[in-house]
C-alpha cells in the first residue's frame, strides 16, 4: 500500500496549533525554519533497512545497504530467507544484525505481520506488532511509523537527540528519561509525530550552527 507524505500545509498547522498549546515548542518553532516530513521507502525493505543503518555511520550504512541489494538481487523476505547467516554476513552485516534481517523475513513470510499493509492498523497496535519481532525495538518501531508511513502522532521518547532538545525547550538542567519524555509528550496529541520533527530539525539546526541556541532564554 503506498505512502503519501503528510500534507504540508497540514504539517504547518499542526506547528502553528503545538506552539499555541505549549510556549515551549513555540520556542522551538520560532527558532525552526518550515521541514518537510522525512518520508522514506517502507514495507519489508524499508525496516530492514532501519535495522542496518543502526549504529553505523551514514558513510558505512550506505556502502553495506548497496552490497546488501547487491549481493540479494532483490530485498525480499524470500531472498534474505534463501541466504544463511554467513551469506548475509559477507554483505557487510553483523552477524545480530544478518540475524535480525532474518527474523523480520520469517515474520513477514509466515504472516505474522504484514509491513505493506501497517496502514490497517492503529498506533499502539503496529507498535506492538513490529516489536513483537525479535530485533525491533520501540525507537525502531516508532521512528519507522514515522518515517515510513507518515504517522502523524507517533512519539519515540527513547530518541536521545529529542530528549536534549526538550531539555533545552523547557530550560531544565537534566535531559529527561524515556519514561518522563512521553509523559511531557501527551500534551502534543495529536499532533506527538509532527513535534517530534520540530524538535528534530531544531536540534539539528542547533548543532549544524545554523540556529543559535541560548539556554538562559
């Protein structure tokens, strides 16, 4: 089932309405020029994928995700099935990672979960589904909701870089854990997906030297 991006006037709004709920984010949206939603591939080839990428530079996700579709012809749970561990392992994949691929073809090949058609489901319900997969955890779970099918509230309170920018949006001294990240979330319902790509694109902004942060502020 194909994934549209999310409307960008739609995204816009969102913003506009996030700043009026919460002055911390209006802090941030001030600060942030307009995104555009990260939408990427998604299905089979799409979470694999994101299993790969983790943890490496971009330089090297790059470099093993074309020896991976090389070496494969095609990425499909069929071809990654078809190869054992040490096959999968000369594509450059580590061996958990080459084990986690396969998890995510057999699921996918035994129907135990259906990545074209996630569409089907409700948040929390594909969230439990993809994690119900050996090797998915909930940021991966979350950030391909995110990325993959454009979901408009979905929140990954374990992400790192979102928690230092919520610090810096509430002036507090200590980044907050995953657990208090997705309490201080519930106010962005239902627009959690759109401020987690405000603060994204502000951190970013931030540390790219674009944005000039004062923490006194």
């Amino acid at each position: 089932m194909p994934v549209i991006a999310p409307d960008p006037d739609a995204v816009a709004a969102a913003r506009a309405d996030l700043a009026q709920a919460d002055p911390a984010l209006a802090r941030a949206h001030a600060m942030t020029p307009a995104f555009e939603w990260r939408l990427r591939p998604g299905g089979f080839e799409g979470l694999f994928r994101m299993i790969v990428e983790q943890q490496v530079s971009v330089a090297a996700a790059a470099s093993i995700w074309r020896r991976v579709g090389e070496g494969l012809g095609e990425i499909t749970p069929e071809a990654v099935l078809a190869r054992d561990i040490d096959s999968l392992r000369a594509f450059g994949l580590s061996g958990q990672k080459a084990k986690y691929g396969q998890e995510i073809a057999r699921a996918q090949a035994d129907g135990r979960i259906d990545l074209e058609h996630m569409q089907t489901l409700g948040d929390d319900e594909a969230v439990a589904a993809l994690t119900a997969i050996k090797g998915v955890g909930k940021w991966t779970a979350e950030t391909y909701l995110m990325f993959c099918e454009g979901r408009l509230d979905v929140f990954p309170g374990g992400d790192v870089a979102l928690q230092e920018a919520m610090r810096w949006a509430d002036g507090a001294d200590d980044r907050p854990n995953e657990k208090t990240a997705y309490l201080r979330a519930e106010i962005w319902r239902p627009h959690r997906g759109v401020a987690a790509h405000l603060l994204w694109a502000w951190y970013g902004g931030v540390k790219r030297g674009e944005i000039v942060l004062d923490e006194t502020a």
